[in-house]
C-alpha cells in the first residue's frame, strides 16, 4: 500500500475550535506580521470542506476557520494605534472542474490567478467588497454561498 504523511489529524468529534487552533491560527499569526499565507480545503463533495471552513457563521462554538480568521483579524485591527487605517477588501470565489468562478457576481467564470509585482497572488477580475468590521464579511459569505455550485451526492 501506499504510505501518506500527514501534519495533523483530526477526530470526527473534534471541535471547531480545536481545528482552528492547531490548523490555522500559526498562519493568522504570521499574515498579521506582514506574511502571505493560505488556508483551503480540498476534499470530494460531502467531506466536510465547508463545515470546516465556515461551520455556522455566527456561533462561537460551531463557527469555522473563516469567521474565526476575520475575528482575529478585526481584534488585532481593534487593539493597535488608532492613527493606522486599514482597507480590508474581501473576495469569494470557488474553484471547481479546474475553473475559478467569482461567487459575488456568477457572470464572471474562469477567471486566473496572478502575481503582482510584489509576488502577491491575486485573482484577476475577482470582485472585491471593502469591509468594516466582521459582519459585513459575514453578510459578504452569505451572498456568495447562495451562487456556490452544489453537486448531487446520491
């Protein structure tokens, strides 16, 4: 058989909180300090990708990565010098059969990741919402779910 290797694995009852925490937060952590980082799911369909990513939006305890990443994002903006301003910008899209489709405005598919000069990666054309705290993100998540593509699992 083939052997995997794997930095962490979690038990089904494992909690949102705990996945963020051993998962995601390091990476929060280091965007906040002016790195660039990731975090995604990949899986097949019903495997949990979007309980894990977004759980229930507004629930403390069964929010997922996303809500708890835009928390910790806000209270670190929250707690620093007030002389600072910030421009937070949030797209939604979703990559499916190798094509990057923008779930704030469907009429714009397959659309293609860019470097920028500062070796940024981008998605060219993706809309973009400017945000103000964390329940526009949420209300901005919302939208978008509403155009994601569901496949049938029967």
């Amino acid at each position: 058989g083939k052997t995997y290797v794997f930095d962490k694995v979690f038990k089904p009852n494992a909690s949102q909180e705990k996945v963020y925490n051993e998962a995601a937060k390091a990476i929060v952590k280091d965007v906040l300090g002016g790195y660039n980082g990731t975090i995604f799911a990949y899986g097949q369909t019903s495997s949990g990708k979007t309980h894990t990513m977004e759980g229930v939006l507004n629930d403390s305890d069964y929010m997922g990565i996303i809500p708890r990443i835009v928390n910790d994002i806000f209270n670190y903006i929250y707690s620093i010098d007030e002389a600072i301003e910030f421009h937070i910008k949030v797209s939604y899209f979703e990559i499916y059969l190798d094509k990057i489709r923008d779930l704030l405005d469907v009429s714009k598919v397959n659309l293609s990741v860019h470097e920028d000069k500062n070796r940024c990666t981008f998605v060219k054309g993706a809309t973009e919402r400017f945000v103000t705290c964390p329940e526009e993100v949420m209300e901005v998540i919302d939208e978008g779910k509403s155009n994601r593509h569901i496949a049938v699992t029967s």
